[in-house]
C-alpha cells in the first residue's frame, strides 16, 4: 500500500484540520487542541495522553502527521539596540532569515514585532536592496513563516504582539502560503496575534492588491512607493514597468475605499534621489483626497552606492511633505543594523562567497 503523505501540523488552520484529521476520529474540539499543542505551546510531538480522547486516535493522528521544525543555525543580538537576527533552515538548501524587534519603551507592556521573511530570495529586483541580486530561490511554506514566530517566541522574555512580513521576499507572489501563515498566527487556537498587528507589505503587485481588496483581508497593507514619479521609480524597483504607478494607485484607492483605512505608504529615502521638494509634490499630487500615512526609512546599502539624506536634507524633505501632502508623516527606525539586520540588510554577508554580494531583505 502506498504511504500517504503526511498531514503536517503548522501548516493548516484550524478548520483545515478539523477536515483532515476528521477520518482518524479527531473532533472540531480536538483538532482545535492539536493545534494549540503545536502552534501556541511550540510542542514537537503529538500528547500522549489529552483529557477525554481515547489513545487509540491519538496514535492513529501521531501516525498520519509529521510536525515540522525550521533548524536554528545561527542567532545575533546587536549590542547597541537589541534587535536579533535569526538565521533558519527550513526545508530547502538555503538558509533564510528572521528578525525580533524589540518594543520595550513602555514599563509593563514590553513586547516584541517580528520581521518574517515570505520566500528565500526575491525576483523584484529593487536597485537599493540586496536580496535582488541574490534572485528568486523558492516560497516559503505556511509552516516555515510561522515556525519563525514559534521559535521566537520560545526564546523571547516579552510575548511576540506583532508580525510584519517585510523579510526576504515579495509577500504578494506567494500570496496563498502568506495568507495561510497570518491565518494561523491570528487565529485563537494558533498564536493569538491580533490581524491588525499583522502587517503584509508589496513593492506594488496589482494583483495581489485586488485580491486581498476582493478578500477583505484583516490585515495591514503596506506598499513600498519610494518614489512618486513613474520614470525614477522604474530605475529603482523594475515592478513599476509591470505595475505602473496609474495602475498601482487605482489598485491602492480602491483599497482604501473598501478597507476605509489610511494607506500606509514605505518611502526608502536615498540622498540626492528621492528626497527634494518636488518629490514631496510628486507625491502629494499622486495621493490627492486620499487619507495616507507616509513611513519614512533610511535605505541600507552595503555597497555604498545609495546613502541616506543628511539631517538637513531630511528636515527640508519632511517640510516640504508636511506643507505639500498635510497627512501623517512616521520616521521608522531601522534597527540592527550593525548585525545586518537592518531593512535591505537579511541574509549576512557570511552566507555568500567574497566575490558575491550579499543578500538581503528589503
């Protein structure tokens, strides 16, 4: 007789597995408890025994499931802001890798955002990022992306309150793990993550933008614009010669329209490039009568080719956006970055040859 495969914990909802464990004579109240076992208390085998449930349909679910682990190969912590880096192994050759962000300004309610990644590689090829030139390997599976909160949360002192995939990858090219991944972090007997604080973020696929539109997904939706004037940003993410910007902000507008929320909209500032006052006009004439948040971030660039704006050059900017575009302006901090592990920094230069670049996330 043929071996079936394997149903594998962590990479299915809830409801998903009350269906396929139903034939082994799993109860919707047992598979929700099997998944709590493996998702919110990180278990690594099927309980032997669990209150009201005869053993036999225990061993029958032990035998017809496999429960997956990313291995932990590497781990840093910067000293200078406590961001940490985790380097992971999941089921191809590649290592990818996660980060813990640490919010502990308040007394009481310290916690911790953690940066996922969604594929190994990227093929967006974003001029200021260094995964780009590491080029597309594979997606990741539900259970790799929700492994990395797992692990973490494991090695964390302060729960895990927020998850951002803004890791290695282009979340909306694999849009259906990526769903499954939040559902699982957000579900009750999963890890309880409020879907607000679980954020996805796109360089700009039109198609993922509808769907998730179409879906009414919970979560929050993050673009990287960068720049506002279509031939500029050609030169800096190609996925503007695909997804031009007219396309993009009708995709965008229509968002905010059903969602009725602020539009959340990455700017990666790079001197000389991006942050003069006609771009902060660009941008105000391209979101005009839209409600939008600007966040603002330094790039990181290795090679040195694209540097961040000086102070003076950043306070001219944000006037400039604050008389101009008059919405919400967020200055993110990119943290980590003496380990790496800064945005546009994943994947440390140890895992590349010398003659190679190194790779990293955006």
């Amino acid at each position: 007789m043929e071996q079936q495969t394997p149903i594998l914990f962590k990479n299915h909802t809830a409801k998903e597995l009350e269906v396929l464990l139903a034939p082994f004579g799993v109860k919707p109240w047992l598979a929700g408890k099997l998944q709590s076992a493996m998702v919110r208390n990180g278990l690594t085998s099927v309980p032997e025994v669990i209150e009201q449930t005869s053993w036999r349909v225990l061993e029958k679910v032990k035998n017809a499931t496999h429960i997956p682990s990313l291995q932990l190969i590497d781990k840093q912590i910067s000293p200078r802001d406590g961001f940490t880096k985790y380097l992971f192994k999941g089921d191809g050759d590649i290592p990818f890798e996660t980060v813990r962000i640490p919010l502990l300004h308040v007394k009481g309610s310290e916690k911790y955002v953690v940066c996922v990644s969604s594929q190994v590689g990227c093929a967006m090829g974003c001029s200021f990022c260094a995964t780009a030139k590491m080029g597309f390997k594979r997606n990741l599976e539900p259970w790799e992306m929700v492994d990395q909160i797992i692990q973490i949360k494991k090695d964390s002192v302060h729960p895990v309150r927020g998850v951002v995939f803004m890791g290695m990858g282009e979340p909306m090219l694999n849009y259906d793990r990526v769903m499954k991944a939040a559902s699982i972090l957000c579900e009750p007997c999963g890890l309880a993550i409020d879907a607000k604080s679980i954020t996805i973020s796109t360089v700009g696929i039109v198609p993922g933008i509808k769907r998730f539109t179409q879906e009414k997904q919970p979560y929050r939706l993050v673009v990287s614009l960068t720049s506002a004037n279509s031939e500029k940003r050609k030169t800096l993410l190609p996925v503007e010669n695909t997804h031009p910007l007219e396309e993009l902000m009708a995709a965008v507008r229509d968002y905010q329209k059903q969602s009725g929320v602020r539009i959340m909209l990455a700017w990666t500032m790079m001197s000389g490039i991006n942050t003069s006052p006609e771009d902060a006009k660009e941008l105000a004439k391209l979101t005009v009568g839209m409600p939008v948040k600007i966040d603002l971030i330094d790039v990181n660039d290795p090679t040195g080719k694209f540097k961040k704006p000086s102070e003076d050059e950043l306070k001219t900017f944000r006037d400039a956006l604050n008389a101009e575009v008059a919405q919400p302006i967020v200055r993110r901090y990119s943290g980590g970055q003496d380990i790496n592990a800064g945005c546009g920094m994943l994947a440390g230069l140890h895992l590349v040859e010398p003659d190679k670049p190194s790779c990293a996330g955006r």
